[in-house]
C-alpha cells in the first residue's frame, strides 16, 4: 500500500529519484500514465495487470468507454528505474501534468501519483470540497 507524501527535486532532463518508501513496492519496472486532475498516475506491474482485468469488463458499445479505454491505455508506458534510483518522465508527461522543477510522489492505496509542487498545494488547498466534506460525500452515496 502506497501513502505519505515526499517532495523530490527534477533535474533538466526530467529524471527525478523515487522516494524509497514507494521504490520496494513499484519494482524496477512499473506503469506510468496521466492521471486525473493534470497529475501522473505510477502503478507496479501487477496492480496495472489486475486493472486491466477489470477494464477489460467496460461494454465496448459505449462512445465514452471506447474513448476512455483509447487514452488511458495509449497513455501508458513502462518505465524503468536507472542504476542511480531515478526515473525519466517523458516529455509528453511532463507538460500534461505540468512538472517543473519540484515534484510531490503522493501515495494514494495502490498508486502514486506525481503532482507539480504548486499544483498540489492549489488542489490541496481549494475550497470546491473540503477533506471532511468529501468522505460525508462518499459515505452518503452508498
């Protein structure tokens, strides 16, 4: 299970070293793709496989599935970690999640997610729901 949060440096290039904590459960080879709210979403290998599986399950006869299934997947790559505890983060994913220089590895259950510095604090910050409010939210829709 991934949690905490831990605030890393990119250098120019766009290699960036993965905090300890998330390493060991990652693997040496793991899944990156964007996420939501202009994040990037890190999955192992495994974790990737069983959503897959479960995706797999979505009814292709719907226009919304069919585009979602087409970006989530065309947007995946598998990453390696170098001999140095560092991940390159391609260019492409770099402007989609608008990563500058400081980067937050945020561990949320079964991924990580990579957050530009000052996006983060925005996000966390923002008053459209409060962390109180979003769990009376989710209890109240089951």
């Amino acid at each position: 299970m991934f949690m905490g949060s831990f605030l890393y440096k990119m250098d120019n290039k766009g290699r960036v070293m993965i905090p300890p904590q998330f390493k060991k459960e990652l693997g040496d080879k793991f899944i990156i793709t964007r996420g939501f709210e202009n994040c990037l979403f890190l999955y192992s290998i495994s974790e990737w496989e069983r959503i897959s599986s479960e995706l797999s399950r979505i009814p292709l006869s719907s226009k919304e599935s069919r585009y979602f299934l087409r970006i989530w997947f065309s947007s995946a790559i598998e990453i390696d970690i170098d001999d140095y505890g560092r991940i390159l983060i391609p260019s492409d994913f770099r402007k989609f999640a608008n990563l500058n220089k400081e980067i937050f590895f945020i561990g949320v259950y079964n991924r990580v997610e990579l957050w530009d510095s000052k996006m983060w604090e925005n996000y966390r910050n923002s008053k459209e729901i409060t962390y109180e409010e979003s769990i009376s939210k989710i209890l109240e829709g089951k």
